[in-house]
C-alpha cells in the first residue's frame, strides 16, 4: 500500500519518525521513486538515485545503534509544487545520558507527486567545533 | 543598474565567478533580495535572510586569501519557478601549487523572480577525511 502524505510536513515527520525508529520501510514510503532522489549524509558525497539512497539507509538503520533526533525549525519555503525546509537536527546516538553530537543542518526539499508530497532532496551538514574548518567561517548572524 | 539572470546556470557562473573574483557586488547580484534567502557554508549554522548573507560574504571576499573553485555537476531539478542544482566544488585557496581542500558538496536552489533567475538557497558541505566521521557512513554509491 502506498503512503500518501497530504503536506510536506506529514512526509518530514515520516522522515524523521522513520529514521528513530529505524523503519527502512517507512523511510522508503517518504521518498520520491525515481533517479533525481539525492541524499547528502553528513559529511559524504551526494548519493544519487532512489535505489543508491535507500541502500545508504539500509546501512544507516541496520546499525545497532538507537538513534533519537530532535529538531528546531529555520527556514520554510514553498513555491508551486516544491517545499524547502531548512532546520537544525540534533542527533542523539546510543545509550542515554551520552552527550549529543552538535547539531547538524539540513536542507529537505519536497515534491508534490501523484503520491503526496515526497521527499526529493536531503542535505545534511554538521557545524563544526570551533577553529576546526579551513574556509573562513563568517559570524554567526541571522 | 539590475542584473538579469536568464538561465539559473547564469545565475550559478555568477555566483562562482563572483567567488573567485571576490567580487561583492555581482554576489548581490546573484541572490534574491528577500528574507527567504539562505545561505549554509561548510560547516556552519545557517544564515537567513538577504542582509545578513550578504554580511557572510563580505567577510570572506574580504579575505586576503585569493581563491578558485572549479565545478563538477551532479543532479539537476527544474520544476516551474525553482531549480535545484546539487554540485562537487573544489576550492583551491592561496599561492599555486598548494594542495588544494577537498571537493565540497554544494546544494544550489534558484527560484524564477521578476529580476530573472537569483540565487535562494545555497548549502555547502565538505566531505570527510576517512575515518573522522561520528556518523555511520554507507559505502559511496551512485
């Protein structure tokens, strides 16, 4: 049976929900079906194409460790049949009380398809800690 | 006077050539001039608005650091008004001969404006050196 999300905001909570609960299937319900799927891990090339995309999550959700995410919303963008969501994801891993990796952030964009609104695009990228990167980092400012 | 984009490639030779220029005003020229706008550079949090982006690349044009950057296309989405252009760039910094950083992943958004093709959204991310990743990463496919 296929999952239609009605908004962009049902297929990212999908996404994130799917990613918690490490429910390949569910990730593959959120996606959209075809070739111009890309999908951005933090810190890795760009992974083209729904079969190579949902391989990556294959490999993300079988390993053994729980993961939780929380996320904090920034920038929301619809125009015609695409939405863009910028937010902030933070990432827990393992058992409780461990400290959280910093947050990352990441670009979802959404298409409405003949299915609902899918997932067309995820990119993720962690901020890093302070006096690490090698490009000039302006000041934070929003 | 305005600049007019009439391609969202246009707008991204712009947008690249203003970089190794370190050419403020045609950076103006390439993005929209709204709050939507957003801007993520490796490994930092995201920027928001037309202001405070521009801010982002006053300081870093400013830089004494001369620098290029050379383009590898990955996926291109074009749906009504928006186009999605997801790219390697590999930027060299300083004197000739220096190694240059490793390839970056860069998500470019263009939306369709009144003033032609203008740069919305665009989130930078480097790759990592092998191994120095806290993320589970699934083996590079495409």
């Amino acid at each position: 049976m296929t999952t239609m999300y009605a908004t962009p905001q049902d297929a990212e909570d999908a996404f994130y929900d799917a990613f918690e609960d490490a429910d390949l299937e569910r990730m593959r319900s959120v996606w959209a079906d075809d070739d111009s799927v890309t999908c951005i891990h933090p810190m890795s090339p760009a992974i083209m194409g729904q079969k190579a995309v949902m391989e990556s999550w294959q490999y993300i959700l079988g390993s053994d460790a729980k993961m939780g995410v929380t996320i904090r919303h920034g920038q929301w963008i619809e125009h015609g049949d695409l939405a863009i969501h910028i937010l902030e994801q933070q990432v827990t891993q393992g058992a409780a009380g461990q400290p959280p990796m910093p947050p990352m952030v990441a670009t979802n964009i959404y298409r409405r398809t003949d299915q609902g609104w899918r997932l067309l695009v995820h990119h993720a990228s962690p901020p890093p800690p302070p006096l690490q990167s090698d490009m000039p980092i302006p000041p934070a400012s929003s």
